[in-house]
C-alpha cells in the first residue's frame, strides 16, 4: 500500500539537543493524521523536516511512494501556525501570488480561487487589502491559499486558531470534505475534540519520539479501564449491594431525569460488563448502561506524564 507519507527513524539535534530521535509513522491516503504532542515535543520541527525548512541528520522521508524531494514538497499544501500575508497586496492578487507559486497559471489559479473564495464567503474582500480584513478572514484566504492546487498531502498547523466557532465548525466540514476526496491530511493541533471530531489515527510525540500512534477509535477502546455511566431508578443502598465485588462505585447523584439516578463504576474484570449489568438490573430498573471512554485529552496526558487522569466521554 503506498502512504502519501512515511517517516522512518527520522533523527535532528541542536547543538546537545536531541529534538527528534527515531520518529516514524505513516499518514495512508485519504486520512487524517492527528500530529500531537506538548510545546517542545519536535512536531515544529518534524514538519519543517517534511516541507524541506530542516535538514533531518538521519532518516527518510517518502512522499507518495518516492524519497522526499524538492520537486515533491510543491505538491504539499501546507498551512503554517505562523500566519502571514503581506498586509499592503490586495486579497486576490495575494492569493493568486501563492497559486502561482504552487505551479499554477494565472487563469487556472483565477478560477479556483474564484469557488474557493464562494464557498467560504470570503468573495466581497477579493478586491481589498490584507490591511483592511479580520483576523478570521485572513485566516480563511491562507486555508484558501493552503488547497487551491489540489495538493495530494496537506499539512495543517493549528487550522482552527483564531477562529470563532460558526467559523471552526465550517473548516472542519472542508477537512473532512477533503479527505472523503481522497486527500491526504497531517493536523497538527493541541485542540483534542478536534482531533475527536476528525482524525481517523493520530501519532503522539513527545521528547522528540513517538510514545503513542494508532487509530483514533482504537486507541480510546485500548485505553478503556472499564469505566461505564449507569442511570437507574430505584434504591442507592440495593444498587450499591448488586455492583457488590464486580465493580467500584465511584459515586451517586440525581439525574437530570427526574426520578433517576446516575452512577459511575468501574468494573473489576472489563471483559464481562454483562455480568455487572444481570446483576444490576435484579436490584433496581436499568434506564441507560453506557461504556464511557477516554478522551484523546485524557489519553494525552496519560502518555506524556505516565499517570492516568479520570476524563472520560461516553
């Protein structure tokens, strides 16, 4: 299977300074990467490694199948944390500015961005300086700017910064428009339920080496520890008895049912949620039992400083 991206033993150090230290993963097509890690892990300079910015000292990097290449980098669409667009040009011809740098004629490059403008509502401000536009309109053009060659590979650092939630929800219905299209995705983000909402695997990075990496759903199913939500009618003290040694109660409180309460346990054997629900429901009236997972935050944190935090989300 080819990967629009594979990292293998990627290495870089600064000075005494080991920034990365035999990362490796692979982004398959049409997914979407989460790239996470806390400030400092070597996601900066993991990506300026892939568009060329940084010379790794050891290590390949394959873009769609063939040994990473300056002819290459032009098919990415990279979109850096670092804004910046020259604030006296005006919208459209900056815009097309970059096209043109992405190997686009002027016509071609015109009528992309044309639609492109359309469908993010950005097309009143072609004709106005950078100067005279919101931060969040700015913020728009330079995803515009990112996707207008149809890049195969696109690397997005902290996408969704700066914009307001009508505005984040609308990039995030175009990321994974762009994905389903075939394309290739890096997010690179410390924003977890977006990376709940979008990313099908993510790669955790910290002290410039991968400490956790697979799929999104799978991770989370791996680091269940049995946790469940149970809502109920009936008696506090009989509910407490049934759970007896099967699972910890972790606490009782009313539900926003009236008439219901609901519990939080966690089962002693996670294979046999079954068992605890028979007995739960001889003892009072089962209204809802829940698997509740981990949150990517939670699974997060775990990673990168090895102790386990209670976050959960059904």
């Amino acid at each position: 299977m080819t990967h629009a991206l594979r990292i293998s033993e990627l290495r870089k150090t600064f000075g005494q300074q080991q920034v990365l230290d035999g990362v490796g993963f692979e982004v398959p097509q049409g997914s979407i990467m989460g790239l996470l890690g806390p400030n400092g892990a070597g996601k900066s300079t993991l990506i300026r490694s892939i568009m060329g910015i940084v010379e790794p000292d050891s290590g390949t990097i394959e873009l769609n199948g063939t040994l990473w290449s300056r002819d290459a980098v032009r098919g990415i669409g990279y979109l850096p944390e670092e804004r910046g667009l020259y604030r006296d040009m005006k919208v459209g011809e900056q815009a097309i500015y970059f096209a043109r740098l992405k190997g686009m004629e002027r016509a071609d490059a015109v009528r992309e961005l044309k639609v492109w403008f359309e469908r993010l509502e950005v097309d009143g401000w072609w004709d106005k300086k950078v100067s005279d536009i919101s931060k969040g309109m700015a913020q728009k053009i330079q995803f515009i700017c990112t996707l207008v060659h149809k890049p195969e590979l696109l690397i997005l650092d902290e996408p969704l910064s700066g914009f307001d939630p009508i505005n984040a929800r609308r990039i995030i219905e175009e990321v994974r428009s762009l994905a389903a299209s075939g394309t290739s995705i890096l997010l690179s983000t410390h924003d977890m339920p977006s990376v709940e909402r979008l990313c099908d695997a993510v790669v955790l990075i910290d002290r410039g080496q991968v400490v956790l990496s697979g799929g999104a759903d799978e991770l989370r199913e791996t680091g269940w520890a049995g946790e469940q939500e149970v809502v109920f009618r009936g008696n506090d003290i009989a509910f407490t008895n049934a759970l007896g040694a099967l699972a910890h109660l972790d606490g009782i409180q009313s539900d926003s049912v009236e008439g219901t309460r609901k519990a939080s346990i966690r089962l002693r054997n996670r294979e046999q949620p079954g068992d605890v629900l028979h007995a739960l429901a001889e003892a009072v009236d089962i209204v809802e039992f829940v698997k509740v997972r981990p949150t990517m935050e939670s699974l997060f944190i775990q990673a990168v400083s090895g102790t386990s935090s209670t976050e959960t989300t059904p």
